[in-house]
C-alpha cells in the first residue's frame, strides 16, 4: 500500500549555484532567481549486454557509462547568469548591479559550477536539498529577443563526478529534512 504523504509536488523553492569547490567544500552560492517549467535530473546509464549462442536472451547488462543531466529555465537573465549561461568566468561581469556589463570570450577556459536545489521533499521540513558537486554547461538555448516574450535562460549541465572528496556521493547529495 502507498502512502500518499510521500508524493512531492511543487516546482523547486530556490536554485543556487556558486563556483566549484574540490573535495566537496561549501561554495558561496547565489539564488538564480524564478525558473520556469522546473528542474529536471535526467540520468542516463549505457548497458553492455552479455549475451551468448546458447541462449535467446541476454544473460546480464553491466553498466559501461552513466551520464546525468540537469536541465533547467532561468527566467532572470541578468549579466551574472548569463556569464554562467554562455561559459564565461566571473571576472567578465563588471559594474555594479543592475549597471554591469559583461564581456564574451570564445576561448575562456572550462567553467565547473556547484549547484544546490531546495525542492518539497520528505522530512520534518518537507524539503529536499539536492547538492550537485561539479557541473559545467553543455548547452545553452537560444537567447531570444522578442516583443511579446521574456528572455529565457534554457540550460542543460553535464553533471561531473566529483573525485577529490571522500564519500560515494561523487555526483550528488540529497538530504531530506
């Protein structure tokens, strides 16, 4: 038998994201603003499938690969999440908010970010807080101007396993509280 209090609906309460830490340290995290449509963590695994000619079935399928993503809308899209956004580091956001500009280099290096979730979840709180160790942006939706619509972040992050840390949460934690 269910129990229908471990149903969790709702878009997620808050979207940190902050600069990657090694070894799973607290990074300084900063709230994204509204989302739209909300997260989603889509994890793919890649199988090897053990067969042989004695038998019509596959015997057993060991995993090869596995992938997470994590997709998401931001619907502020102001210079610091943009930077984010298009691969740029911090240090190409200048000026003081909401005067800043922000500069785009083609051969910027690598960008890892550490990203926290608070979704409803189980617990005395009712809250879920999902921690993504390492993540870079795979791809980035088009950023459109329109007349009759907002401008739209459409991220999707390649989650990185995180391997300076100790622990065998190398991509994620999610604590219910």
């Amino acid at each position: 038998m269910g129990t229908a209090a471990n149903i969790f609906v709702g878009a997620p309460v808050t979207v940190k994201i902050g600069a990657y830490v090694t070894a799973k340290g607290a990074a300084t995290l900063s709230d994204v603003g509204f989302t739209m449509g909300g997260v989603t963590f889509d994890p793919k695994v890649e199988l090897h499938q053990v067969e042989v000619d004695q038998k019509l079935g596959i015997l057993s399928a060991l995993p090869k690969k596995r992938e997470y993503e994590l997709k998401m809308k931001l619907m502020e899209a102001i210079p610091s999440s943009l930077a984010i956004a298009l691969g740029q580091p911090t240090t190409n956001v200048t000026g003081t908010s909401p005067n800043q500009t922000l500069s785009i280099d083609a051969s910027a290096v690598e960008q890892y970010h550490q990203i926290q979730l608070v979704v409803p979840g189980g617990g005395t709180n009712k809250t879920n807080t999902i921690t993504i160790w390492k993540a870079a942006v795979k791809e980035m939706g088009g950023w459109m101007f329109k007349k009759d619509g907002a401008q739209e972040l459409d991220l999707t992050w390649l989650l990185c396993e995180e391997t300076t840390g100790s622990g065998t949460d190398s991509i994620a934690k999610s604590v219910n509280s």
